[in-house]
C-alpha cells in the first residue's frame, strides 16, 4: 500500500532572481516521487511534497544540487529556534563573503575608471603609452572577474548545461561580451584598425557593472533580512531554561531542550513561561501580547492554561507540561508564518509567467539591438555602439524586481500579522481578505462571549449584601452554566463575602435548584418553579420580570422562606471590543451581518446593541453554510467569523474563513485566518493588513513592470536622440541594482502597519 505524502522545506542557496526559482522549482518538480514544489525566491525557501517509498530529502537534495544550486543543511532533532539561528550563520557568512566580493570589485573599479578617462585627454596620452595602459587595465579587471564576479559566470555556465537562463545568465553574457571585445582590442589592435574600427576598450564597462550589481546584492540581502524581522523576534521569545521540580522536591534549571511532557516547572515573577502547561499551584497575572497581541495582562489561576514565551508579571505559581517542541503553541505560530511566508498568491502568477519567459526574451532583444546597431551605425563606431547597447539590453532587464514584489511583501505582513495575534494561513487567504465586502459575524462566541453572565440584579425592598450569599450558596452545589454565572456575579459583587453552607440541596429538572441555607428554604429557578412550591409574585416583581423578558433576557426568579424576593437577569453580553469593531468594519465599506440561533427578539436586541442593520435569526447549525451561500449568490465576497465546531462547514464555505482564537480547533483547521484573541477587532485588523498588503504589491509589480517596459527601449537605443546619455552599461547596471532595493524598501513599510 503507498504511504500518504509527506512535506518537506529545504534552504536554497545561490538563487540570484525569479528565473532561478522558477528552475529549481522546475528541477524538483521533475525528481522521482514529488508530487508538488514551490520555491520562494524571497524567502530562499522550496516547500516539497514527496512520495517517501521514491524519495527522501537526500534525493530531494541531489536534485537541487544537479541544478546547480546548494541547500543549506538543517540539523536534524533541533528547535525552530536552533534551526534558525544556525540558518542565520550561514547567511551571516554568504552575506560577509558578498560583502568581501563588492568590495574588491568597488576598489579596484575605483582605480579603472579614472585611468579608463585618460583615453579622453590627448596631452595625457602623449606621456603613456596606450597599449601600456589597456594591460594595466587588463590586469586591473582580471580579479573583478575572476574573484568578484566568479559566481556570475559560474551560475550562467549550470543554467546553459541545463540548457535554462536567468539573471546571471544576462550578467556574464553582458559583462563577458565587454571584457573580450576589451581584450582583443588589446592583444591584437592592429586587426580593428585595417578595419576602420577604434579598437576601445571596456574594462571600466566590466568592472562596474559588477561593482553596481554586487552592491545592489549587498543591499537587496541586507533588506531581505529585515523582512524576516518578524520571525526572528516571535523565535527569539522562547525561554531558554526552565526549573523543574524533581522527584523529592528539588528544584533543577534545566534547558528548555531537556523539558519533557508531564513535568512540573516552576515560574516566579518576571520569568518566562518555558513551554505550554495547566496551572497545579498559585495564582498571577500573564502578558500573552507577544502570542495574542492582547495588551492587558490576563489572570492565571489553577488550572488555566499556560503558554510557552509568555512572561510572568506578578505571582509564582507550578504548572504541569502539556506540550513540548514543535506542539506548542509559539512553535505552531511560528510554523504558520513560515508557511504563509513559503506560499504564492494568485497575484503572483503573473509575475511568475512573465518572469519564466523574461530572460530568454531579452537575450533576443539584446541580440537583435546588437545586429540592428551594428548594420545601421557608421563603420568607425558600429561595433562599440552595437556592444555598449547589447551590453546595456542584457544588464538592465534583470527581472531581480518582478520575482521580489510580491513574496517581499507577503513575508512582511504575515509576520506583522503574527505581532498582532493574526494567523494568516497562506498568500491565498491574504489576498481573498483585500476583496471582502462582507462579514457575516456567528453572534454567540463572536459578537458575544459566549457564556452566560449576570446582567440585572433587582430585589425591591430587600438588601444584596443579605441575599447574594444565600443564593450563590444553593447555585454553588449546582452545575448548571447559569448557577456558574450566577456565582461568579455573586463573587464579583461581593469579594469578602463569607461562604455560607447549603444543606438538603435538590435540582429540579428543568426548573431550579432548592437547598437550606442558615435555616431557611431558598428556590432559585424559573417561573414554574416558584408555581410549584405556592410561591406567588408582587406585582412590582411581575413588571420587572416583564422588562427583563422584553430585553432578551433569561429570568431566575428567587424565594426565600416562601416569598418570592429578587429577580437575576441572565444574558449572553455582547464583548466590550464588539460595537467599536464593527463600526470600524463598516467605515471600510463593509456590510456586517449577524447570524444567530437565538429567536429574532433576541437577534434583534443584540444587532441594535452593535449596530448591525441586517441579521438572520433561528438559523440551525446545519443551515449557516448555506447561509454564505446566499449572500455569495448576491454576488458578495463573504467573510465567515465563528469560533464553534459547528461554524466550521460556514468557514469553510465562505470566500475566507477567520476563526476566533478562543474556539475549537475544527473551526480553526477550516478557517484562512486565525485571531488568537476573542476580538472581532483582530478581523478588522486582518482586513486592514491584507488591503494593505496587497496596495503594496501591485506598486512592487507597477514598478517593476514599468521600470523594464522603459528600460529596455531606452537601453536598446530606440529613444537615442532623446535619451542617448543614458545607453551606458554601468548607468543600466545601477539602474537595475536601484529596482531591486526600491521594491524591498517598498515592501518594508509594512513593518510600521498599525491596526488603529
């Protein structure tokens, strides 16, 4: 029997544009047993899915290498953490080496140029021999090429073997054309001029081109690793030790490493929480902002669920561990991100397509503009003008900035969607996110908390401070969630209130609770509870009731000693956040609306509390899927937000699916965004974060696309009269390099999104 796919990521090293993802992708693609690849050139990452019985990473590998491309290796049975400090390091080292190579280049192309201009001045000349002078500049130009731009020539020389092309590709045919008309001119001068030809040289062409373009390199890696900025801040957070409680009581700080499911760990005030656990002993307030994004501390006691990275502010208290590794919830983010950040949006197929074609493309126009030149120039200057243009095609059409728009950008902003506790799940939900113009909310868990709370506490003539502590007596020995309401109320209200005993408690199906409390007979439960026992109602309780039931609300009608004395009214409230976000929804140009099971006086009470216009009541949870349905059919891009496995069929359903952080994990597998906190402000945030996002993209692609749709002619000397200054190479060549880091600091701007 086959064996189910299995997923893989590995590191690639010495891409140098689109083109060359495109070819690995291609090369991976064609290896035994992968059923998919996708490579990330801004990322520098391949996400591989393979058939294990035909493939195994080292094959996976061997396919790369043959490519002619490296993987950088990941050591195995390590933390994400570890993995990517160790990734870190060797691009610390390929980014010092780059460094090294422009420098060389730089330097000596400093010394090139200004010996290169002495061919304009006579007088000067007259003192140095010009054959002299075009070996010095000969020896001066060997090192930039074979040192400096050795990886150009090495690149162009796999892709032919592999009969493909990309940006090295227009690199070495460019510089390499320059530098040999330069050398010949040199050896053999005497051939040129028999033919009318100046023999001049190029050297200053070769070496600065390669100067500009590693200095664009430089800086193109140097903002690459900004756009990672995110990431590392999310995987630095992790606690690098933990104590943990040994057998006898003793106390041992260990490495997180050596943390193992089922120990207790202990965390004191201003310590961070080691990995993911449930409170045994003590009480305190956590900071979660780094994995929700929630700014208030959040109160921890026994038996609440704690999260590795997060940082203890107050108390000491004990947890058991519950995962370690890869399952814990900082681990399962940071997974996330990166696999968003290795995903590719349907609007960078485009880019892709184009870039496929794009160099094979202008290795023709080049040659065309070559031809063209040479035919059309006057015989003295056709060869240098037919060169200097070729050159300056080849250089300027690099397509570094097609294949960076998009994958820079959706890196930046699933990573500061992760800082503002948003879980984009792939590119695809990013973009499926800018074309919603409806949200259709779930209200209870949603709009709602979710849980019943205590709203109105009415009792004419008598005093809270006497009957609060008999009725959160009975409803303690309950286990109904409206007695938990009612005693969290009582709690609230009365902190320092001593507990009273109940005794002979009895639930009464259906209806309420009865129990002796300090000697005398205490009913809390419906209407037909209190008919039951002979317990009749005042006429001001009777109105009051009336109220409450007209506002949506559930009514516990109490008695104490035979008289009917307090009403309590229940309700599921709607969250603080709730009306603020919505409203915030609809200045964007969004419709919200709400969907409930709740019968349409309730529905109606909460949609007017948040401002919503339009709601569908008494919905089953069966039917909320065709819910989406039918405002699909309207012709509406649907936002589902619920938070219940039975919202998942309607997440799925709609065009993208956010799942409320507080739900079941069903909801949050069928969902494209997941909100860490119980905040409808996370869905604005993600909205406004994918508008964002995807404005930012098609400026990238704008200015790539425009940026080679008028390089290229300038370049090829259609526009010479006009624009004759600008057919040098090197002026191409730093053109170029300009396109690539205008479209990574474009995309950098993400980093100061804000969701205000």
């Amino acid at each position: 029997m086959a064996s189910s796919p299995e997923t893989t990521t590995l590191d690639i090293e010495g891409m140098t544009c689109a083109s060359c993802a495109s070819f690995v992708e291609k090369s991976l693609s064609r290896a035994p047993g992968v059923q998919s690849a996708s490579v990330n050139f801004a990322t520098e990452k391949a996400t591989v899915q393979y058939l294990p019985e035909l493939a195994t990473p080292a094959t996976l590998k061997e396919a790369v290498i043959n490519a002619g491309y490296g993987v950088l290796e990941r050591a195995p049975d390590t933390s994400a953490a570890e993995r990517s400090a160790e990734i870190d390091r060797q691009k610390a080292r390929a980014y010092h080496k780059l460094k090294r190579r422009f420098w060389v280049a730089a330097a000596l192309a400093l010394l090139i140029m200004p010996l290169s201009m002495l061919m304009l001045w006579p007088a000067l000349l007259e003192r140095v021999s010009l054959p002299v002078l075009n070996y010095v500049l000969l020896a001066l130009t060997l090192p930039v090429l074979l040192y400096s731009g050795r990886e150009f020539y090495v690149s162009a020389w796999n892709g032919f073997r592999h009969r493909a092309a990309n940006m090295d590709t227009l690199i070495a045919v460019g510089t390499g054309a320059a530098f040999l008309y330069s050398l010949a001119a040199t050896v053999a001068p005497g051939y040129f001029l028999r033919r009318g030809i100046m023999p001049e040289v190029y050297f200053d062409t070769t070496a600065t081109i390669i100067a500009l373009i590693l200095l664009g390199k430089v800086l193109e890696m140097r903002a690459k690793t900004q756009t990672s900025a995110a990431m590392k801040a999310l995987l630095g957070l992790q606690a690098k030790t933990a104590r943990v409680v040994r057998p006898g009581g003793q106390e041992v700080d260990v490495p997180i490493e050596q943390v193992q499911l089922h120990d207790v760990v202990v965390v004191r005030p201003g310590e961070k929480v080691a990995t993911d656990g449930l409170i045994t002993e003590g009480h305190s307030f956590l900071d979660e902002a780094m994995l929700t994004g929630e700014s208030l501390p959040v109160e921890k006691t026994v038996g609440a669920a704690v999260f590795g990275a997060t940082l203890n502010k107050t108390g000491s208290f004990r947890f058991r561990v519950t995962k370690v590794g890869a399952d814990t919830m900082l681990a399962q983010i940071v997974q996330m991100v990166e696999d968003a950040q290795g995903s590719r949006a349907p609007i960078q197929r485009l880019a892709d397509k184009v870039s496929a074609v794009f160099v094979p493309t202008v290795v023709v126009i080049a040659i065309l503009t070559f031809v063209l030149w040479f035919d059309l120039a006057p015989v003295s200057t056709r060869l240098p003008l037919a060169l200097v243009n070729f050159v300056a095609v080849l250089i300027i059409a690099c397509p570094c900035a097609l294949g960076l728009a998009t994958p820079t950008a959706i890196m930046v902003s699933t990573g500061k969607g992760a800082e503002h506790g948003v879980l984009i799940r792939n590119a695809e939900a990013l973009e499926k996110a800018y074309r919603v113009n409806t949200v259709l909310l779930d209200k209870t868990g949603t709009i709602t908390r979710g849980e019943p709370a205590v709203t109105d506490f009415v009792a004419p003539g008598s005093s809270a401070t006497d009957l609060l502590p008999l009725i959160a007596a009975v409803e303690r020995q309950s286990e109904h969630p409206l007695a938990e309401a009612v005693v969290r109320y009582a709690a609230a209200q009365m902190p320092a209130a001593e507990s009273l005993a109940a005794t002979a408690f009895r639930a009464v199906e259906g209806k309420g609770a009865a129990a002796l409390v300090d000697g005398r007979a205490v009913l809390i439960g419906n209407r037909r509870l209190l008919a039951d026992e002979g317990v009749s109602l005042s006429a001001d309780l009777e109105a009051r009731a009336k109220d409450l039931l007209a506002e949506a609300k559930t009514v516990l009608y109490v008695a104490v000693a035979g008289q009917a004395v307090a009403l309590l009214g229940v309700a599921d409230t709607v969250r603080d956040t709730s009306a603020a976000a919505i409203g915030k929804l609809q200045r964007l140009g969004i419709e919200v609306v709400m969907m409930t099971g709740d019968n349409p006086q309730t529905a109606a009470q909460v949609a007017a509390q948040v401002g919503i216009t339009r709601y569908f009541a008494e919905v089953l949870p069966a039917d909320k899927a065709g819910k989406v349905k039918e405002l699909q059919a309207e012709g509406r891009t649907v936002a589902m937000v619920g938070d219940g496995i039975n919202d998942a069929p309607a997440l799925a359903q709609a065009d993208i699916g956010l799942a409320i952080g507080s739900g079941t994990d069903v909801a949050m597998e069928a969902a494209g965004i997941t909100l860490m906190r119980s905040d409808l402000n996370g869905v604005v945030t993600a909205i406004e974060l994918s508008r964002q996002t995807i404005r930012t993209i098609k400026q990238n692609l704008f200015f790539a696309f425009i940026y080679n749709t008028l390089g290229i002619p300038i370049a090829a000397g259609l526009l010479y009269p006009v624009f004759g200054w600008l057919l040098s190479p090197m002026l191409a060549a730093g053109a170029m390099a300009l396109s690539s880091v205008s479209v990574l600091t474009n995309s950098l701007r993400l980093r100061g999104f804000t969701n205000q």
